[in-house]
C-alpha cells in the first residue's frame, strides 16, 4: 500500500477490523518511512454468488466487472456516474433476488441487458449486439473497447 503522505510503499498494519456490514475490512496503517498513520479501506469483492461461464469456469460475481461492462457500452453517451451506479445496485440486486449460488453468464447478461435498455438506447444496442455473440463480461468489455480504440472518434454509425 503506497503512503499518501511520502508515496513509500513500504507500511505496516497496526490493526485489521472488518466492518459491521461484514462486507467491508478497516486496516489501521503506519508507513515505515515516514512514519504517518492512516487508514484503508478493503471491500470484498466475493459476494456469495458465483457466475458459470460459458466454458463451465466459475468466478465469482463482481459488482466491478458488470459495472466495467456498463461503462462500456455507455462510452461517450449521456448516463452519469450516479445513474450507472443506480443500475448495477439494481442489477445485483436483483441477480441476489433471483438466484441462490450460482447464476450462468447468459442468466447475468440478460438481466444486465434488461436494466440497461431504459438506461439507454445505444448502450442497450451496443451491450446486446455483443454480449449475445460472447456471453461474458470479459469479452464484451474487451471486444468493445477494442472496437471503440479502432473506430477512434467513437462514431457508432457503423
Ligand atoms: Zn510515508
């Protein structure tokens, strides 16, 4: 962890405590070259659900990786950070709703899909043109972005 007071990357940690919400861990600090405290915060990021993949591997479900794709397909169109966030708190929460341990990639792109089409159009057009082709979040993200680092200026009109 790097020190935000000397930028050192050399700390110890006093003291570990997770948080009453069980899903977060408060790790006191102290840099062993400046000798300032502070203080991080870790969240976990296994939230019980494990998502199935089209080759069968399982990984766990990643508020990170659904809100990467959604940043992907809403590239250069208007959402704001605080809608986005709205939507992958609705999507999560309805993937808990529904499913118990494990929910399949398609399973989880369908309900992405579902809550992105209010959100926007083209983001919508864009994440299920993909996703359909790929069924996961890697590969969107990847062949997305590679499409929009090709296409340079973002123009979607093709
Ligand atoms: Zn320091």
């Amino acid at each position: 962890m790097r020190c935000p007071f000397c930028q050192h990357d050399n700390d110890r940690v006093l003291d570990t405590r997770a948080n009453e919400d069980g899903f977060s861990v408060r790790r006191r600090r102290c840099c062993n070259n400046c000798r300032r405290r502070f203080t991080t915060y870790e969240r976990v990021e296994e939230i019980g659900i494990r998502v199935i993949k089209k080759d069968l591997v399982r990984e766990p479900l990643s508020r990170e990786k659904i809100r990467g794709g959604i940043e992907t397909a809403c590239w250069k169109r208007p959402p704001s950070r605080e809608r986005i966030d709205s939507v992958v708190e609705g999507i999560v929460a309805e993937i808990h709703g529904q499913f118990e341990d494990e929910v399949s990639s398609r399973q989880v792109g369908e309900i992405v899909m579902k809550h992105l089409a209010p959100l926007d159009a083209v983001a919508f057009v864009r994440f299920a043109s993909v996703y359909q082709e790929f069924d996961s979040l890697d590969d969107f993200v990847n062949v997305l972005s590679g499409r929009q680092q090709a296409s340079g200026t973002g123009d979607t009109t093709s």
